[in-house]
C-alpha cells in the first residue's frame, strides 16, 4: 500500500468565535485539537477544517505556526481556501474567506516510513491583527511501526491526474465500492456505488476547474481520500 489518505471533516458553526476584540460574530472557527494516529506505512495522512463566514463582505486571514515540534524525516503540507504550501517551523501566510461561502484548511503529515511523536499548532486570525486575536489548531500527531498483523485494507488508484472528461479508478479487489467527491469548499458533488466491481469510470466533464477531493469508504468502514485536478 503506497498511500494512505485519512480525511476527519470538522464542521465548526457553533458559537466558538473568534476573540470578541476582533469584533465579528459572523465568522465561525473554534480552538480545536486533532489527534493523528496511523503507521509508518500509511503515506499521507490528511485531516480537513472548515470555516465559515456569515457576514456581508468578505474578510483576509492570516495562518501561522507557532509550535513545530516534530520528527525531521517527517514532511508536511497545509492549504488554506485554493492555496497549498510546504509547512515548516516560520511558515505564515494570508488567504480570504468570502460571504456566503465556507473554506477549508487541511493539514498533511507524511511520516516517510519513520515512527515518532510530533506537535504543530497553528495560529489562525485577522491578517490586520495578532495571533492574540484568533484561534489555535493543534495537531498532535503518534505514529506507531506498521503491524505485520495488520488487517490488510483496500486501496485505490486512480488516473489521469489532472483530469479533463473522464477519472479511472481501479481497486486492489472486487467488491461494493462506494465513492464520493467533494471540491476544495468541501461541498459533495457527486455520490458513486458499484456492485462486484474493480473500476469504475466516472464523469468530469462537467466539473469546474480546480481541487477535489476523492473518497473511497470501505465495506468494513475504512475511509480513504485522495486528491486530484480538474484542467
């Protein structure tokens, strides 16, 4: 197995704010923890927040990481709304969220074969402000050496990527398959079973340019994402 994707969708519409200074009741994030758990083997792990804005107009943010205490063989990556980077111990940068509209941060970590424990937190608040003005997202991360017990899992690769008029997805085995694709604002766009099945060839003709998310749920459970473009 190559690559692992393990996608945990937090939808945050409550009433943690942030910091009442900031003086903005319309945009939705909580302080929020993820634990990361998985195995040398597993590829990347991939876990997705959403944000929300309810207000009028439209609002810059600024992401940065104020803790990096992590393995070094280990890599990782963060998007936040359309744009991706390589995260590293003094990445920060700026992105909008727009009215109406919710937007995703997600957090990658590969281990690249490599056990350990690790932290990053990353602070989220207004690009005029300081971190003092925002929320915290933690992940604390533990990965363990891969069992050679362990049950084995389906898999699934898929191509062409970028894709154009068509995706194929093959599996590693026969069975009910269920797929769904979600765009870069995590909205789902399309639902995908199939019966004693080992492919399936689905539409992207349709689809506007751009992220998606591509999810494959196993019988048993077992969730697997990955990523691909639309041209």
């Amino acid at each position: 197995m190559k690559r692992l994707f393990i996608i945990l969708i937090i939808f945050l519409t409550g009433t943690g704010l942030f910091a009442t200074g900031w003086g903005n009741p319309n945009l939705h994030l909580t302080n929020d923890t993820v634990y990361i758990t998985g195995n040398s083997g597993q590829g990347t792990l991939t876990f997705v927040n959403h944000l929300s804005f309810t207000g009028a107009d439209s609002i810059e943010l600024r992401w940065e990481v104020i803790q990096f205490d992590v393995p070094t063989s280990w890599s990782f990556g963060f998007c936040a709304g359309l744009d991706c980077y390589v995260l590293n111990a003094t990445s920060t940068n700026t992105f909008w969220i727009h009215a109406g509209n919710p937007c995703s941060m997600s957090f990658d970590v590969n281990p690249n074969n490599f056990t350990g424990n690790g932290t990053i937190r990353i602070a989220v608040y207004p690009a005029g402000g300081s971190v003092n003005d925002g929320v915290i997202i933690t992940n604390v991360m533990k990965i363990d050496p891969v069992s050679i017990n362990r049950t084995p899992v389906v898999n699934f690769s898929m191509y062409p990527n970028p894709v154009k008029d068509y995706i194929n997805i093959n599996f590693t085995r026969k069975g009910t398959q269920h797929i769904e694709i979600y765009n870069i604002l995590g909205n789902k766009v399309l639902i995908k079973d199939i019966e004693n099945a080992d492919f399936i060839r689905i539409p992207f003709s349709n689809f506007l340019r751009g992220r998606y998310i591509v999810m494959y749920r196993s019988d048993n459970g077992k969730v697997i994402t990955k990523s691909i473009s639309k041209e």
